[in-house]
C-alpha cells in the first residue's frame, strides 16, 4: 500500500476564489513545482476535509476537477493520485486559459502603482523559481 503524500494546502478566508478553487489551484501548483511526484498518492477526501476543516464534499469537488482535467488519477479502492503528465487542454483552452489568467492578474496589479518592467521582472523571477523547483 502506498503511502499518502502529505498535501499542505492553506485555505484563506479572505481569498475571493472558493475553497474548492483554492484546493485545485494548490494542487495544480504543488504538481507543475514537483512537489507531488507522478504516482503520489493525496490525502483522502475525508483525510483532507479535516486537515483544512471543511466540506468533504468540496474536496471531492476538486478532485473531481482535477481528475477530469488528467492532474489525478482515481484508482478504485487504493485513492486519489498524481496522473502522468500529458497534454491536458487543447491549444485553444490553453491560449483562452493563459488571456483569463493575464487579464485577472493585470485587474489585480494595475491598482498597486508599479511600472511595468519591475511587474514583469518579478514575474521571471517567480517563473525562474518554479523551473528551479521542477528541474
């Protein structure tokens, strides 16, 4: 039997994503940084529900997500785990999900007053650290 990768996922009340979208985003990010190999097994449905002390359902929402865009894999009776990477959107869901990205992140730093070169220089710089953390 193998064993559960512990998933540290922090829930922030005052984020105005919902929890579930907060789950998938977390674990969409601790996979691309390679923090949860291929083949990790995740916490249980439940095991997660009471670590981050919330809705069962609500994790089961975001791994279904995750699940059916090809980020886990659910084997009956043995659980939830990390899929084999794989071309998981087609081009055009990849280019309309790059714009909605770009143009949340650009609605919610155009109000912090910062020139455009230092956003994008810490942008590379993010980029930079996850490809590090990858290779």
């Amino acid at each position: 039997m193998s064993t559960r990768t512990p998933l540290m996922l922090e829930i922030a009340t005052g984020d105005p994503r919902p929890i579930n979208r907060q789950i998938v985003d977390g674990v969409r990010r601790h996979i691309a940084s390679g923090e949860l190999a291929v083949g990790a097994a995740l916490p249980s449905v439940r095991g997660l529900a009471l670590q981050l002390s919330i809705n069962p359902n609500t994790v089961a929402k975001a791994y279904s997500e995750l699940t059916a865009e090809g980020w886990l894999e659910s084997r009956p009776g043995l659980g939830v785990f990390v899929a084999p990477p794989r071309q998981r959107l087609s081009d055009e869901e990849r280019e309309r999900r790059l714009d909605d990205a770009i143009q949340r992140f650009v609605s919610d730093v155009i109000g912090l007053d910062y020139p455009a070169a230092a956003i994008a220089a810490r942008l590379e710089k993010e980029l930079e650290q996850l490809r590090r953390t990858q290779a």
